[in-house]
C-alpha cells in the first residue's frame, strides 16, 4: 500500500473517518527533512500494509487543515486513531524510530 495524498477536501474522509490509523505527513515541496522522509514512508507503508494508511499533505497546497491542526514546524507527522490526534512527531526520524512510534500505536489499537 502506497502513501496516500491528501488534501483539506479529503482529509475528514481519507483520516478522520478511516477505519485504521492513519499517519499522517505534514510536509512541502521546499523541505529538505521532508523529502528525507518521504522514501522512508514509502517503505513503511508497504510493511505494514492495510494496519496503518500513511498519507501526505501539502501544507502550501492546504493551509486550512495545516492550520486546524496547528502545525508550524514540517515535517510533523501526526498519527490519529477514530478520528482523534495519538501522537505528533516533529522532525524527520530514522526510519527505525518512526517503525516503534507505529508499532506503539497499533499496539494500543489490536
């Protein structure tokens, strides 16, 4: 399973309402630590499958839920479960390190 592009007109849909968690990727075109991470995300949607949906959105392209959301500093990857924000994690990571923040969602969803 791919990364999934959203934007403020998908994001309720493809994030709030889906029925796995779903990380989100808060990223733009002009980031370097974003575009660092983004293979790293590749790889880890595909591990894990349909456990976890990994999306991306643009905040240039979306300032009305980058803004909802509060987020200042790219990346921020935030992971919510039911609909709620779990977890925000500011910064690029390694990709072993966004594997155990993952894996500590799922662990409390199973």
């Amino acid at each position: 399973m791919a990364t999934v592009p959203v934007t403020d007109a998908t994001f309720r849909d493809e994030v709030l309402a889906s029925d796995v968690p779903v990380l989100v990727d808060f990223w733009a075109t002009w980031c370097g630590p974003c575009r660092q991470v983004a293979p790293i995300l590749e790889e880890l949607s595909e591990e894990y499958g349909d456990k976890i949906k990994i999306a991306k959105l643009d905040t240039d392209a979306n300032p009305e839920t980058t803004g909802a959301y509060g987020i200042v500093s790219i990346p921020t990857l935030n992971v919510y479960v039911g609909g709620e924000l779990q977890r925000s994690i500011i910064g690029a990571r390694p990709k072993r390190a966004l594997a155990e923040e993952i894996d500590a969602v799922l662990a409390t969803t199973a």
